[in-house]
C-alpha cells in the first residue's frame, strides 16, 4: 500500500484550534444550530453536483438528490448525509483543516470579545462545520467525490488534530456523523431533530428526510407568490440562506415577466456583514437558473456597491449550462444585474421617504458602501445620488442633499464640504468658524470614498460642490440674519507687514501667505489653493503610495486675532526682517497649522525648541 493510501495525521490551522476552543467551552445556550450549519453544508454539497452534471462531462445525472438523518439512539450518533459533490483527499485538507475566508485573523478576535453574539459571528464567516464540536465529542466524515472512485475517512476530536485514510463508499456525497456528548444526548431524540429542522431548515430546497419521512418543504421560496409568505417564513430563509442569525432590515421579492424573466428575493440585513469592507467586495446573491445554483460570489450579478444584500436571483432564460467563466460576458445577465440594481434603489428610496429613521440605521451601517456606486456606476449615478445622506454642522440629524439646498441662505452659491477621517474632528476644525459665523451649513464628510465621488460629481441641483479647505472662502455674499448683522465686528488688524517676514521665513514650505476670511477663533489654518488638490485626498493618496509629495498649501492668517494682530504690530518696527522672535513665531504658526490638521510638525526637536523660547521670553525667564 503506497504512502498516501495510509493513515495520515494532520494539525488544524493555528485560527481553527483557537476556533474550536470557543466553539466547544462557550456556545452552549444555543447548541442546536449546529444542525443548521451541518444541513446547509450538505444541501450546498447538493447544489454543487446539481450544477457539475450540467457543466462537466462524464458526470451522474444529479436526480434524487437529498439530506438524509440518521439517529441512532443505541451508540448516540447523528449522521447527517447526502448525495451531492462529495469531497476527495486534497479538499478535505483545504475544507476541513482550515478556514479558507479572507480576515481569518480579525474573525478570531471578533469571536474572542462578542459574548453575546458569538453563533453570528460564526455563521458570517461560514465556518458552521466546526459547531459540530458544540455536541460531538468525536466526528467522522465519509466522503466520495463525484467522479472519483477513492473514498475518504476524515475524523477528529477537534482537540487540535484530525486524520484521513482510505475508506469505502457506494456512491458520490458525504456522511457526517457526529458522537453525541453525555450532554447532548437530547440530539438523538426524533422529536428534537424534527423540531430543529422545522425551524432552521424548512426552506431548505432539497428533502431533508429521516427514514421515510420527509421534514421539509423543499420548495424554493422565492417561487411562491409574496401574499402566501409569512415575515417569518422570509425571515427564516434569509438566516438560511445567508448563515447569519440577525433578522433582516429590509425584503424584497420582486418577480419581472416580459422580454426577460426572473425571479429576486433580496433582503438587506440588520446588520453589516464582518466581510463587508473585504479588499475582494464579493457579492454573496445566489444565482440560480431554473433552480439550479450557478454561483454566489460574482459581481456580475450584483454591483459591488450593493454587496451587502443577500438572498437569490433565479432566471428562467439564462442558459442551463452557463459556466461561471461565460457570467461576465453573457448581455442577459448584465440585463439582469442592470433590473434588479434599479429594483433596489428603488425600494430603498421608498424607505427614505416613508421612513427616514429606519433609513438612518440602514445609511449608518451600508452608506459608505452605497457611495462607491457614485464612482462606479454612471448611469445610476442620479438614483444614487438621492438615497445619499449626510452629516452636517446643522445638528445631529443625517439630510440629503435636496433637503440641504432648500436651507441654503439668500446668497450662497455652493454646497460647502469638508472632508476627514472622523467627523468629530471635522465639526471641531478651524475652517468651520468664518461659516458657523454666518450659519452656512457645511457637509461633514468622512467616508474614504467621499473624496474619490467629488471628483465625478461636481455639482447637485445646479449648486457646485466646494471643498472649505481648498480656495478663498469668501461669505460676504451671503445675507447674514439681523442679530449677526447687529454685532459688532472685531477690528482686522492690517497684515501686509507680518506677511512678508513669514513668506521670507518659510519659503518654498508655503504656497502664500494670506488673510483669512474663514477663521473667526484660530489663529491660522492651512489650505490648498485654488486648482491644487484638496488637503485630504492628497492625505489619502500619500498613505496609499500614490502620491510623494503634494503641492505647498497657503496658509491663512486670522486678522482678527489677538497673537495675529500682536505679532501684525511688531512687523512693522525697523529691523522685523531679522527679528528672531518674529522668526520663531512664523514656524510656530505653521505647525500649528499643521497639527490641526492632524499632521507632525515638519522638525519636532525644532518646534519644541521654537516654542520653548517663546514661552520663556513670555514669562520673563
């Protein structure tokens, strides 16, 4: 017997040992999903063979295809089997040895600190088959992959190792057993297996039997008119179909008859997906043809823009023997993909409008992710565009862009925006002062792909978008109201003089040097000018190599201000060009601008020295 037909022992994957940890000491108040995950695993195995027989050659026709239970109350064991793909040596190592997902690492810690929501976590990064651990002590899997005549025993006792040998099996599928725990013994009971069934497994579209009976329905639910679906049914299927265990946000089943025919069942969740922001931007839609699976993680489907949707397109007019490689160039599935885009931004506008609090929470969790299609996809851009919601300086409540214009003042001619990292600290910027003087709403943006759709959409309702940290910012156009107008004004101290010693100073660090009529309390802030790049997308391009180095910002000078207005006075007296402290305070001020914009001074040992000195010649030291 050669080498590889043996007995061979195996160590699971760092993260899976970590897993299989939690798994076995911490998710015991809710055991039984266990057989959930073990049943969707065999109905997807199911799916597979289904899809195969049609696409491959020399290949069963996949008729009968079934989840089979069998309990034996005797030994205590729970199999659960089935008559799908099957799996061979090497896909044993890569399914059942590791978790083959993206963000494995973050998953673990995610599992680590959720206490309360450690079976989410679990089916959202797809790795049910090691819930099995939850009630078995030990479990063997007997495997034969379609086409292949070795079959395969994997077993293990999920204490950190697992073995595979050579076995025997009659036909193509898989048969998970599962040695029930002195503790778990109630999983051997017909009426507990039943009752779990009903309940994670009803819309499961393959019989899940147990002897002569079948516990199911087996139908595809987005075949049955809406009117005869329960919110609980939808609900049921959605945690099915998606392996997640929250309830959805929103449904929708939408059936299209015409040139074209398909069927959607669509549902947004309740809450982000952990592979949300994943550098692949999967969609996770089920497409199916005539019910037989195709695919799920395609964007031909679905636009990544909307990957967080999840449930199944099914088209009658697709051809049966597509092949995942022909998805991207078949015209009726882009027709399909172009339907259902348009279905839902449809039903989401409908929810901002009827509902705009519920929509808050949707925007909280998946509007980042709908604005990349602002970047992406040009001719829904419009559609986009009016679900979009914003943060302002105007108070708590998110606005949409209609809803801003309408409340911009008598002569305001620009949608004003600043753009960051945390809108905290953009509400607390500088920039912001001059506007909040004359009550000029400014968008608050501080989604990275925020700076990336301004360079495709330059303007809303015939109002152009203007960035507060790039140009002159010049409000004297806009009316202000009769209290601001009876304020006094603080006296502008004159500039001309300290201007000049600061461009001498810093050189070519600094565009210009200039008055601000945009700050009201700082005493300086920096910009970027006119045609020059605004200050955080070229933060964003330099972090991401894109970009060396930008071009110098102009840094503004606040007439107003008392140091401004001291230090104004000073550069005036004979000799200012080489007066030190005038010097110091030049690059003091142009740190200072820089740290609040969230950046280092240029030489920190040089701005400590600088602003030492300062503060002794203040004290008199």
């Amino acid at each position: 017997m050669s080498e590889t037909l043996e007995k061979e022992m195996f160590s699971f994957q760092t993260e899976v040992g970590q897993l299989l940890e939690i798994v076995a000491g911490s998710l015991y108040s809710n055991r039984e999903v266990f057989l959930r995950e073990l049943v969707s695993n065999a109905s997807d195995a199911c799916d597979k063979l289904r899809y195969a027989a049609l696409t491959e050659t020399g290949l069963a026709s996949a008729d009968d295809l079934a989840v089979t239970l069998e309990i034996d109350s005797t030994s205590k064991t729970l199999s659960i089997a089935d008559n799908g793909v099957g799996m061979n040596h090497a896909d044993l190592l890569e399914t059942l040895g590791t978790i083959a997902k993206s963000g494995t690492g973050a998953f673990i810690e995610a599992l680590k600190a959720e206490e309360k929501d450690r079976l989410g976590l679990i089916g959202q990064f797809g790795v049910g088959f090691y819930s099995a651990f939850m009630v078995a002590s030990k479990v063997d899997v007997v495997t034969r992959k379609a086409g292949e005549v070795e079959a395969w025993l994997w077993s293990s006792d999920g204490k950190g190792a697992f073995s595979i040998e050579p076995t025997v099996r009659e036909t193509n599928g898989t048969t998970v057993t599962l040695h029930l725990k002195a503790d778990a013994k109630e999983f051997a009971e017909e009426a507990r297996v039943k009752h779990i069934i009903k309940t994670y497994s009803e819309h499961i579209s393959f019989p899940i039997k147990l002897g002569d009976e079948t516990l199911n329905a087996a139908e595809a639910l987005w075949a049955r008119p809406a009117k005869d679906i329960s919110e609980e049914q939808y609900a049921d299927f959605y945690r099915h179909s998606s392996h997640a265990y929250d309830a959805p946000w929103h449904v929708m089943h939408n059936k299209v008859e015409g040139s074209l025919n398909h069927t959607s069942l669509l549902f947004v969740p309740g809450t982000p997906p952990f592979d949300l922001f994943d550098a692949e931007r999967k969609s996770h839609v089920q497409l199916y043809v005539n019910r037989v699976f195709i695919s799920e993680t395609t964007t031909d489907l679905i636009p990544a823009y909307l990957r967080f949707l999840r449930g199944a397109v099914d088209s009658q007019d697709l051809s049966l023997n597509v092949s995942r490689e022909m998805l991207q160039t078949n015209p009726k599935l882009a027709k399909i993909k172009t339907q259902v885009s348009k279905k839902v931004l449809s039903e989401l506008k409908k929810k901002a409008t009827k509902a705009a609090d519920d929509y808050a929470q949707f925007w909280g969790n998946f509007g980042a992710v709908l604005k990349e299609g602002l970047v992406e996809d040009a001719s829904l851009r419009d559609r986009i565009l009016e679900l979009c919601r914003f943060d302002t300086t105007g108070g708590d409540t998110l606005t949409s862009l209609s809803d801003y214009v309408e409340r911009m003042k008598d002569g305001q001619e620009a949608i004003y925006y600043i753009a960051g990292e945390d809108r905290a600290q953009l509400a607390k910027s500088p920039h912001l002062e001059g506007f909040k003087a004359k009550d000029v709403e400014v968008l608050l943006l501080s989604d990275h792909v925020d700076e990336f759709w301004l360079q495709h959409i330059t303007e809303f309702d015939g109002m152009p978008f203007q960035s507060i940290t790039r140009g002159t910012a010049d409000l004297d156009q806009v009316k202000a109201d009769e209290k601001q107008d009876s304020q006094d004004k603080p006296k502008e101290a004159d500039l001309s003089a300290l201007i000049a010693v600061i461009k001498v100073e810093l050189g070519d660090a600094v565009k210009d040097v200039r008055p601000s009529k945009r700050l009201t309390d700082s005493p300086v802030c920096l910009i970027a000018d006119d045609g020059d790049m605004d200050v955080n997308l070229e933060r964003l391009l330099k972090r991401h190599g894109q970009l060396q180095d930008g071009a110098p910002r102009v840094l503004e000078l606040n007439p107003t201000h008392a140091t401004i207005a001291t230090l104004a006075e000073r550069a005036k007296l004979e000799g200012a060009s080489s007066d030190e402290l005038l010097s110091d305070a030049a690059h003091i001020l142009f740190d200072q601008a820089r740290i609040i914009e969230g950046e280092t001074p240029k030489d920190p040992s040089d701005f400590a020295r600088r602003l030492g000195g300062l503060m002794a010649q203040a004290f008199g030291v």
